[in-house]
C-alpha cells in the first residue's frame, strides 16, 4: 500500500465515522511542501452539499482521523485537510521499498492484456525522424505497463500495403540499381521511390503505370509480389538494426498485409449489419444518428451546417483501405488475443481515422478500452513539417549515429581512461539515452523543432544526468571495505536533504500508475530528475562514509534506494545505465 493509498483509507473510515455514512475522498500530493506533503478538498465538497462550515467540518473529520504513526493534520485556507507524513514513517517506507523488487509500485493492471501498437514505418520508406516519437514513446509505455503488472503485447503494425508499391514496382522495374540495393538496401528503396516521385511530376503518365503495377500486385500478380516480398524482406532487414540500436523489441510484426484476406468479409459483415452502405460506387461508414453531432466523427461543421464525414472502407474500384485494414486488426487483436486494451501510439494528424476507427468498432460490438495516444510533430528548422519527400530530412539512422558519436567524443574528453569496447558500449548507452530522454521529459503532444542540440544534450536535465547520478552512487559503494547489506539497514532520518530524499522514494509507487492513466512518460522522466537533484542536495548536506557506523548505515540505504529508483526508472524510459562513465 502507498502511503497515498494509506492516508485514503484512513480518511475513508474518518468521514464514516464523522458524517454516519460510508464515504470516500481523494488525497493528493501537495503542489507546496511548505503544506504539508499531501492533501484533501474533503471537507469543502461535502460541506457544500450539507450546507455546512467547511472549516468546522474539517476540524470534527481530523478528530475522527486515526493518523497515529503515519501523519499530522491541520486545517488549511477554506478547510483543506493537511497532511504531514512523520519522518518515522518515511523511513519505515523506505525499509519497506527495500526489500521489495517492485519499489512501491501497485501491480494494477494484472489479470489484463495490453496490445501496444507502435512505430509501425512504412515500408520501403526511411524510418523518418518523426516515427522516432512512436518507437521511444510506444517502448517505453510497453515496459511501465508490463512493470505495473499488465501482460503487454508490443505489435509493429507496419504500413507494408500502401499505394506507395506502385511506385516502388515501377521504379523497380525500370531504375534499381542491384548493386546499390545489395549494399544497403533502405536507401536504394528510397532511391528509386524519390526518383519516381520526379518522373511523375515530369510525365503525369507515370502515375497511371504506378497504379496499373499496385493493381496487378493487389490481384496477386507472382511476378509484383515476388518484388513486393523482397522489398519487405530488406526493409525488416533494415529496421531490425535499427530497433536493435535502440534497444525495443516487438512481440509481433502484424503489418497491415497480413490482414489482406479479412478485408472482404469485414465489408460485406458491415453491410449486412447496416454499419456501411453504397455511396457513388464506393462502401462507406456513415453516422448511426446516435450521438451529437459535435461528438460524432462520422459528422464535420462546414459553412451550410453538419454534413455527413464518411469513412471509405471499399473504394468504388475494389480496393481496400488503412481504415478497413484496422477494424480488422482490432477484430484479431480482440478474437486471437484477448486484448482488454489498445494503445496506438500515432500522431495526432491521424486523430479523425481513430475516432472514427473506435465508433464504428463499438458499433460492430469490438468493445474495449482503446486509445489513440497521439503525440505533436517534429517541425523542420522552418517550422514546417518535416516530410519524407522533401528529400533532405534527416532520416533517424543519422540522429542516432550522430548522438553516439557526440557522447564518445565527450566521454574520450572527461574519462580518457575507458578504451576501447567499453568506451563504444558507454557512448551507446549515453548517446542513444540522451536521445530518448529528450523525446520522453516533455509533454508528447507539443510539437517541436529539430534541433541537433537539443537532441543530443548531454548536459542539464538529461539521461546523462541521471546516468552519471547512479554511476556516482555504485561509486560510493565501491569505496566500501566490506560489501553493504542495505536489506538489514535500520534507517533513521534527521536532517531535511533525508527526508526529502525518502519522501521522493515513497512517491514512485504513486506516480507510476498516473502515467498510463493519461500516457505521460515525461511524468517519470521528470520525477528522475527531481529525484537526482535531491540526492545531489542529500550528498552535499549529509556526509555518508565519513559519519559514524549507524547514521553511515542508514545513509547508505537510502543511497542503495535511490540508485535502484533511478536504473529501475531510467530502464522504464527503455534507457540503460553504464557501470562507469
Ligand atoms: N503506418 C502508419 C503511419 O506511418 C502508422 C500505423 C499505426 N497503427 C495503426 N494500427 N494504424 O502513418
């Protein structure tokens, strides 16, 4: 139980007892520690009901409260309820958080399946700096949930049947270079996707040709499909290194291809139901009439008032769509593995596609908890949309073999003495934490510029940090003559840089469970942080090695604790921590 949870329960028996009926509040964290660690509006909410003094009510709720051990209480402004956690408690807390691998943290979510859906490229198109937010943000959902006890599928949905194969068949027939796509694959793909995307402008015929190559390859054409299955075999090839480099795995790599065959039933099953209806020769999903029209994604305002906002799941020449393709997806993830919940970590341009994705699968009766956890774009250095097309965008390979350089380079400068293997294993970790770190501590829905420097920022508030903080703590460790058995420490805390070190230790359990509440890793990562620089505070104002055998021992315990909060942390974020640096 958090301390949070603890207080909760205790306040719930008070206000029984207080107004003669079974009640709950909710305590939060204070914003001002000079409040008191934590807090209730209790008082003032069900004082208004009763039409009762707020202030009065909260003095006869606080002698109800059996807080002995845990806390004080005082009454604040209109008639908040304060509460002070007692330095005795923090540090049975922090004893608590020590022999427990889980460090505070509820499993909330057992007994329930999770298909995090994330990444997800395009096929034979670069891994664009902008699918960078989906990896890291996707991988590091994937990891909190499964540590708050979720069973997580990670599922790479990737766009391996767009028209964008017309293209890539066309150019492949006629400009490949098969020495070039022997060499390295991706960029040749590129290559000849960009180089077709020219002609087209120069010659409109192209495009017909483009789109004759994607029909035969859609009506099973061997020779289109041969070409097809080698540009997703080399493309895997390609992005495997790169999920490798950063260290995310997938348990499936369902692209939309796989659910080809489903597409045809899935239409005629929401025809049969009403869901869809012919409209010009395509089948569409139209609005059941069921919401507000401010509500319903199947409506849009234009100038004359609400028009109907279709989705196209059968175009009038037969083919399918990435709509058609995702009300199948949810279907399997449903039916083959029980999903409970889904996650789709995807932009937010695409935010319409989903809202109309999860009402039409809730009118087919595909229920469950689905989101569409949409993140801002990266912005060129003109603030405009960063696009594959362009050409001249950076491609995510280059971010990440520029923030490995950049930390080798720096770590050759601060720390000569590691060479060799070790040193590159550091500058991976550094590197490639920095980069993810950046992405993880702001907000996801704020767009941002690229800006190399960013990025790769070693200093400040950044992975570095927090890396270099528990490398600092090992380091204490190994000064020691005799190894520590933090397990058997009695923790005892005095000085403020203590209590707030411990305070902050209590709090991981309570934040964990937030994140996925509204899909916000910068919580963690900005946690990490404040966590760090306590410690830092905790180590300037409180000797540790030099003080004498029991205050050492307690201090050393939360110098254990902290470390195992922030690797543990830092690994949820999907960034590892170096032995040394
Ligand atoms: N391939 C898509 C894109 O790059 C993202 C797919 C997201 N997942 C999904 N089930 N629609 O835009």
């Amino acid at each position: 139980m958090t301390l949070l949870q603890d207080l909760e329960a205790r306040l719930a028996a008070a206000l029984s007892s207080t107004l003669g009926e079974p009640l709950t509040a909710a305590v939060t964290p204070t914003a001002d520690l000079r409040f008191g660690d934590y807090q209730t509006n209790a008082a003032m909410v069900l004082a208004k009901h009763r039409k009762i003094n707020p202030r009065a009510l909260a003095q006869e709720i606080i002698d109800h409260l059996q807080l002995d051990g845990l806390a004080t209480a005082d009454i604040a402004g209109p008639g908040f309820i304060n509460f002070r956690i007692l330095p005795a408690a923090y540090a049975a807390k922090a004893a608590e958080l020590l022999h427990d691998e889980k460090l505070g943290v509820p499993t909330v979510g057992e007994g329930q399946t999770v298909v995090v859906d994330f990444s997800a490229p395009n096929v034979a198109k670069p891994m664009h700096v902008g699918h960078i937010r989906s990896t890291i943000i996707g991988d590091s959902l994937g990891r909190i949930a499964r540590f708050l006890g979720f069973k997580v599928i990670a599922d790479n949905h990737i766009g391996d049947w767009g028209t964008q194969f017309g293209m890539i068949l066309h150019g492949w027939k006629t400009m490949l270079n098969a020495e070039a796509l022997e060499a390295d694959p991706i960029p040749e793909l590129l290559r000849i996707y960009r180089d077709v995307n020219t002609a087209i402008k120069a010659d409109p015929s192209v495009l017909e040709t483009c789109k004759n190559e994607l029909v035969k390859l859609q009506a099973g054409d061997p020779e289109n499909l041969a070409i097809w299955q080698q540009c997703i075999d080399v493309s895997k090839r390609g992005l495997r290194k790169i999920y490798e480099i950063l260290d995310v795995k997938f348990d499936h790599w369902l692209g939309e291809s796989y659910y080809n065959d489903r597409l045809a039933g899935l239409v005629d099953v929401f025809l049969t139901k009403g869901i869809a209806r012919e409209s010009e020769g395509a089948i569409c999903i139209f609005s059941d009439g069921a919401k507000n029209p401010e509500d319903d994604p199947f409506m849009v305002h234009k100038e004359d008032g609400w028009t109907d906002n279709p989705a196209i799941i059968r175009k009038a020449d037969g083919g399918f769509l990435y709509a058609t393709t995702d009300l199948a997806t949810i279907q399997f993830r449903i039916d083959e593995w029980k999903a409970d919940r889904i996650w789709y970590v995807v932009g937010v341009p695409q935010q319409l596609h989903f809202r109309q994705l999860f009402d039409a699968a809730a009118r087919w009766g595909k229920i469950g908890n689905f989101q569409h956890v949409a993140f801002g774009s990266i912005l060129g250095e003109d603030r405009k949309l960063m696009k594959t097309r362009s050409g001249e965008n950076v491609q995510l390979t280059d971010v990440l073999t520029e923030a490995i350089e950049r930390a080798a380079n720096i770590i050759a400068e601060k720390n000569p003495d590691l060479q060799g293997e070790e040193a590159e294993e550091i500058a991976k970790i550094v590197g490639i934490g920095a980069v993810k770190f950046a992405e993880l501590s702001q907000g996801r829905l704020t767009d941002y510029v690229f800006a190399w420097d960013r990025m790769l920022a070693l200093q400040g508030d950044t992975a570095p940090y927090l890396q270099y903080s528990t490398v600092r703590i090992r380091s204490i460790f190994r000064k020691l003559d005799a190894p520590f058995d933090a397990a058997s420490a009695v923790i005892t805390l005095n000085e403020e840089a203590e209590i707030h070190l411990a305070r902050l230790h209590a709090r991981f359990g309570e934040l964990l469970p937030l994140i996925i509440e509204d899909f916000r890793p910068n919580l963690l990562a900005n946690y990490l942080l404040e966590l760090a620089r306590a410690f830092h505070s905790f180590f300037e104002a409180c000797p540790v090695l030099k003080s004498e055998a029991a205050v050492r021992d307690s201090r050393l315990a939360l110098c254990e604790l902290t470390s195992r909060i922030l690797s543990t942390g830092l690994g949820l974020l999907g960034i590892k921590c170096p032995e040394r640096m």
